[in-house]
C-alpha cells in the first residue's frame, strides 16, 4: 500500500464568492457539508471550532454522514491547511504490514527494502493524518500509534533512530467507540487519547429537512460534470426521498441522485427508492394475484434481495467487502447475489 497526500496538493479547496484573501475557503458548502438543520448546523459549528486548533479529533457517524468531508474541512480550515492532508483507510492495512505502512523502513530493513521508505505518518508531518475506520486497526496496531501519540516520536522498521512527526491525527468510525471499549476490540486509553475533541454526525434521516437542497446540490454538480441541462425534482420523488430511512445516507442519496440523473428524461428526474419502484405492478398482470402462492413467495423474496442488496451495496459506495459485512456475509457469497441479481458495483 502506498501513500498519497491530498489530490488536490496542500492548498485548500478555492470558490471565487467563497474564499479569503488567501485563498483559504470559508464555505463548508465547498467541502461537499450543506444543510440547515439544527443538528447539522451544530455538528458544523464544531467543525468550525476544531479547525482553529491542532488537537486530534474522534468523529463518529455512520456510514456514509460524510466522516472524511468533515474531516478535510477540520484541516483545510484551519492553520495546517498547507501542508498533506494524507487519508488511511485502516480496514486496508494488513496486519503483518501495519507498522511498515505507518512508520516506514530504513534501508535493508528487509529482503526488498532497496531504499529507505516513509511511512503516512512521516508523509503528513506538518499537516494531518485521516485514519478512516480506525475500528479495524489491531491490537497491535493500536500499541503502535498509542506510543507515537505520546510523545510524537516513532521508529521506521529497521533503524536504528527515533523520528519526530508533527502530525494531527483525526480519527473516524461508525462504531460506537464506548460498546468497543466495553468488549475488548479497543482500547481506552488509545480512545482517551483521540477523543480531545469528539464530534458526531447525524444521520441523514435525523436531518429529513436537509434532503431538497442536498438533491438539488447534486443535480447541480452532475449538470456542470455532464455538461447538461440540470432536471427539475418529480414533487412525489421529493416527498418519497423525505419519507425513506436512507441507511447509506447521503452517500446513498448521492448515488440514487447520480444515477437517475443520467436516466432523467424530458427534463424530469425521477427518484426509485428501494421497495417503491415495483409497487404499482401488485395489481397489474405481471403482479403478484397472476401467480400460485409458491410462485408469488419467490417473486416477493426476490424483490426484497434486490432491494437489500441495492442498498446495502449504495451505502458502501461499490465497496464489496465492506457492503457483505455490513450484510452479515461472506464476501463471496455476496459477490454471488449481486451476479445473480445483475447488479453491476460500479454503478454505485
């Protein structure tokens, strides 16, 4: 695994109408977090009050409230905004790996250690390391970056000298970090550690009033990516999209919204949600009162994997492992109903 800062550089995101003198942004609107309800607006004010200073910070949320969003906001606000933002996904470390990929190596470490190598920490010294999913991080991987918390220093595998990093770490999760503690898999005094600051996103459905302006958001940005007319919004789809749970939240609306924006016609964009989409078809002759009772059972069973699996599938962003977890399976097995049900990912 290799590590790359921010792909934007170490300058923040820039708006003309949304930007200081020194091109520092001031608009959370340009880090992708919009919205207006209460509980957003004071996850925001904290955000804001995070990013002047360089404590670590602990946010929790589930999947898909726009942890690494908010995360990007904290530093591109605040006074480490030019140096690497660097994000980790920790579920993505391998165990037998963990301490090369964090600290690095010196030369002749091992067999193939030709060079010495930097790890993500020493790539974001100065400026701040995004370790997303940091439940998946082991044990030992815990003891490795709980030593280095206290006191900035680590040791690159193979050397002999400490090194010092000036690095803000922000962590995120969608577990609650409390119940983990509670069962062994995390440990507390890692947690004292990160939790200077604690911030905790809403989930989309705490925040239903958010959800026309984030779509119109949406349909915004993909009328200027696509260079096309931007569709106006079906009012039922509206009223639907403000009924419906969204357990991936917005990255779930994001994509519900990206993908019938390229299926919109005659200027109207019209939302299927899962479990609507095949409601009108009960009555009809391809419903449910034409078939035998086995036949009918299979056919309802079937929608309902469909709809699970669309789902499941759009909270994790295309993400197979992540989504067969979330599901309680195997990952193969999961991979297997999505053939089965042709659902191609990497719509999502």
């Amino acid at each position: 695994m290799s590590f790359q800062a921010d792909s934007r550089g170490c300058a923040p995101p820039m708006q003309d109408d949304t930007s200081t003198g020194d091109g520092r942004a001031t608009d959370l609107v340009s880090f992708g977090l919009l919205g207006s309800a209460p509980s957003f607006t004071a996850a925001m004010h904290q955000v804001r009050r995070f990013a002047a200073t360089s404590a670590h910070v602990l946010i929790n949320g589930e999947t898909g409230t726009g942890k690494e969003l908010a995360a990007r906001a904290i530093h591109y606000l605040g006074p480490r905004r030019y140096k690497p933002f660097v994000p980790v996904n920790c579920g993505a470390l391998p165990d037998n790996l963990m301490e090369n990929e964090l600290f690095g190596h010196a030369r002749g470490a091992f067999t193939d250690a030709r060079d010495s190598q930097p790890g993500v920490v020493g790539g974001a010294h100065g400026g701040t390391l995004f370790l997303d999913e940091i439940e998946c991080l082991s044990h030992k991987g815990q003891v490795a970056l709980l030593r280095f918390l206290q006191d900035g220093n680590y040791r690159p595998l193979g050397s002999r000298c400490d090194v010092q990093a000036d690095v803000r770490v922000i962590a995120a999760s969608n577990r609650d970090f409390d119940e983990m503690v509670r069962d062994g898999s995390f440990r507390q005094d890692l947690l004292y550690r990160l939790a200077i600051m604690s911030l905790s996103l809403p989930p989309l459905r705490a925040r239903s009033s958010d959800i026309p302006a984030l779509i119109a958001h949406f349909i915004k940005r993909f009328a200027r990516e696509y260079e096309r007319p931007a569709p106006r919004t079906d009012e039922a789809s509206l009223t639907a999209a403000m009924r419906y749970g969204w357990p991936g939240n917005i990255r779930e609306l994001e994509n519900a919204v990206h993908r019938q924006f390229l299926l919109a016609e005659n200027g109207v964009l019209y939302l299927e949600l899962p479990g609507t989409e095949r409601r009108g078809t009960i009555d009809g002759e391809s419903g449910l009162g034409s078939l035998d009772m086995k036949s009918a059972k299979a056919k309802v069973i079937a929608d309902f994997e469909r709809d699970y699996l669309e789902t499941v599938i759009a909270a994790a962003g295309g993400n197979v492992s992540a989504a067969a977890r979330q599901a309680g399976k195997e990952r193969r097995a999961f991979g297997k109903l999505l053939k089965k049900y042709g659902i191609d990912r990497a719509r999502f």
